[in-house]
C-alpha cells in the first residue's frame, strides 16, 4: 500500500495534523495522550497518523488507544483488541453499560446524543486522571467543527464551535482534536485505502431525525455548488473580528480604543 495516490494524502494528513498540533500546542514532551478509538473512521485515522507523526517528532510522548464498550446489542468486542494488538501499542477497553441508561432515559424518538456524550466524556475522564494521561485526543474533523458552527447559531443562538484544543471546566483534562484541519472526505478516501475494520454507531449513528445531518447535508450542498465553501468557513473560525460582531463583552463599544 505505497502507491502515489496513497502517500499523497497521507502526507496530506500528517501535514495538516502535525500544523493543528504545532498551532494550538496540542501535544508537548512528556505527554501521555489517551487516543479515544471508537471505531469508527475518524479515530482509526487519528491513531494512524498519531503513530507516524510519534516516529518523527522532536519530541517524545506516549499514545495509549482507549475504547469504551457502551454494550450496544451486536457490538462485535472482539474487532478493536485484535486490530490493536496487531499494532503493538498500549490499549485499554473500558466496558460501562451506558447504551442501557441512554434508551432508559431518553423518549423513544428523541435524539441520544446529548446524554450519551455526557455519559462517555464523565468515563472518559475519570480513566485519564486514573492512569495519568496528560492529553485525550478525540477524532473530530474539519467539517464537524464547521457543522457544529452551524447547529450552534440555529439551534442555540451562540456563535461557537469545536475548539481544537479545550480545557475541562475543573481544570484537570486537556481535551485535544488533532484532525481538526482535516477533511472528512480526506478521512473517508484514507480509511478506504486503509480498510479500517469500522464498527458502525447502533446508538445514535442510526438515527435519521439529527439536528447534524440536516446541517451536513445543507454543507453537502453548498459544497457542491461552490468547493471550497466548507474550507472557507473553517478558516474563519481562525480569522475572527470582534468589533464587527455584537457581543458587548467581548468588545468595547462605548470606547473609540479597544
């Protein structure tokens, strides 16, 4: 696997990984980073090319790849050990039953997403202090960061998004999205050169009612209209004006100076 079109976007990845990471300070010497791995294509690639970029960086820092088993019906838990064991590197699989509290508590019909992120992130944080990871890395791309752009300004009136690198409130985690310069469409083509065994998402991956995949269909279209769009849009949430905005606290306009 070392044709042209391979090692283009490869390189591709790695380059924009490796500038996300040098620009936001993600990883620094020392780090222990827990890589969440779902299954899912965007972790599988995060984990790839964290371990590419680990031969060659300046610096030395530990990975260590974390799944958690929420026990959805029909999870096959034997994909993720064999895949990384294969690799070679340290793994975790954290088993919690919190498909079984989501569908308990959440209406039938209604969205999982909310409770099941919080569920997920609270485990989550709980085994980086128990095991002392500096970092978790989470596979969120480009495009996720522009969706949620979007469903912030319809749905909660907040001018906000992903951001690459996020501190939790109490201060103890270093939340960090490596991919966050990367296209999914770039992910999807990496991941199918890579035959990634992906484990599709039974809990809420199979919902057709999402807020998110009305906005990514609109993005879908605007995309097709004029490419390039999405792109534009994620390097405007790097190129921010605020008095050409209205929040009043985030800027002075009582005053001539700033």
């Amino acid at each position: 696997m070392h044709d042209k079109a391979f090692l283009k976007i490869q390189n591709k990845l790695k380059r924009l990984t490796g500038k996300a990471i040098a620009d936001f300070c993600m990883i620094e010497d020392g780090d222990k980073v827990m890589v969440c791995l779902s299954g899912g294509k965007d972790s599988f690639a995060m984990l790839d090319i964290l371990l590419l970029l680990q031969k060659k960086a300046p610096i030395k820092f530990d990975l260590v790849a974390v799944n958690l088993d929420q026990k959805q019906p029909g999870f096959p838990e034997y994909i993720l050990p064999e895949y990384l064991s294969k690799l070679g590197i340290e793994f975790h699989i954290i088993e919690q039953d919190t498909y079984s509290i989501v569908k308990e508590i959440v209406p039938e019909g209604k969205t999982t997403c909310g409770l099941c992120s919080r569920l997920r992130r609270g485990i989550l944080y709980s085994f980086a202090e128990k095991h002392r990871c500096t970092k978790i890395a989470l596979g969120h791309h480009r495009d996720d960061r522009v969706e949620t752009l979007f469903l912030n300004m319809f749905f909660g009136s907040t001018l906000k998004s992903m951001p690459p690198k996020l501190f939790s409130d109490d201060g103890k985690h270093t939340v960090i999205r490596p991919l966050s310069y990367c296209s999914e469409a770039d992910i999807i083509d990496y991941a199918e050169l890579k035959k990634y065994p992906i484990i599709p998402c039974n809990l809420c991956g199979s919902q057709d009612n999402m807020q998110r995949q009305a906005i990514k269909m609109m993005l879908s279209d605007w995309e097709k209209i004029n490419p390039g769009r999405i792109e534009n849009i994620a390097r405007s949430l790097s190129h921010v004006v605020p008095s050409h905005l209205a929040d009043t606290l985030l800027y002075n306009f009582h005053s001539r100076g700033r």
